[in-house]
C-alpha cells in the first residue's frame, strides 16, 4: 500500500489549502499511466473506490498533522466515475471527538469533485497513530 500511497500523493497538484483551521482541499490530476488505473477496467480506466477513500486519508492527513489510520467507512456515497487526467478536488472537514469517543479518533468529511460535478463523498472515522 505504500507505493500506491506514495503514488498517488504525486498526482498532487498543489499544496493544501487552509479554509479553517479544520478544513481544507486539494487538487490532484492522476494521469493515464497512474498505478491505480492498472487492470481497473481495461480499455476504460476509472478510479477504484478505495482509492479516493486513501485520498480522503492523506488529505485527513495533511489537515490534522499527523498520521491516521481508517477506523470506519461511512455514508459512502460514488456518483461519477474518476478517469485520467481530470483534475479533481479533494475537501475534507475534520471534527475532533466528542467526550463519549476515544480522544484518538477524528471523524473526516470527505468530498471529492470532478470539474463537472461531484464525484464522491464519505465520512471517515479515522485513529491517530
């Protein structure tokens, strides 16, 4: 999982932007020749789920400073199909826990957008390693 990890954090078009201190997004444009579309589908590459469930984590990650781990998937919702070289935006607002959860678990709202419409949405509950 590292390589893919890595991989797909170089589909980064740029930094995290900051709209509070909780929330942010960044972009990120995988091209044709990205990892991630190997074998998924052939002759008609798409972006698998759990592949932009990993960039609602590294951007978690990016927006909280430090590394998480997927606790739970919920609310999953996958609307448009993510092919090469569309630029997409990853948003993501954290919320710390509330005093009946662990200290440790921060709950993430992901939503990843296409230029056209909005392709994804999540939410993570996400461990502090």
């Amino acid at each position: 999982m590292t390589n893919l990890r890595q991989a797909l954090q170089a589909t980064a078009t740029g930094k995290l932007i900051r709209n509070e201190p909780d929330s942010g997004f960044q972009n990120f444009c995988p091209t044709a020749n990205f990892i991630g579309f190997n074998g998924h589908f052939p002759d008609y590459p798409v972006l698998p789920a759990m592949l932009q469930v990993l960039l609602g984590i590294i951007v978690s990650e990016e927006l909280s400073g430090t590394r998480l781990t997927l606790q739970k998937l919920d609310k999953a919702k996958f609307m448009a199909q993510i092919q090469p070289e569309q630029t997409i935006t990853v948003s993501c607002r954290l919320t710390r826990p509330s005093t009946n959860e662990s200290q440790t678990t921060i709950k993430a709202r992901i939503t990843i957008a296409n230029e056209e419409q909005k392709a994804a949405s999540m939410t993570l509950f996400l461990h502090q390693v």
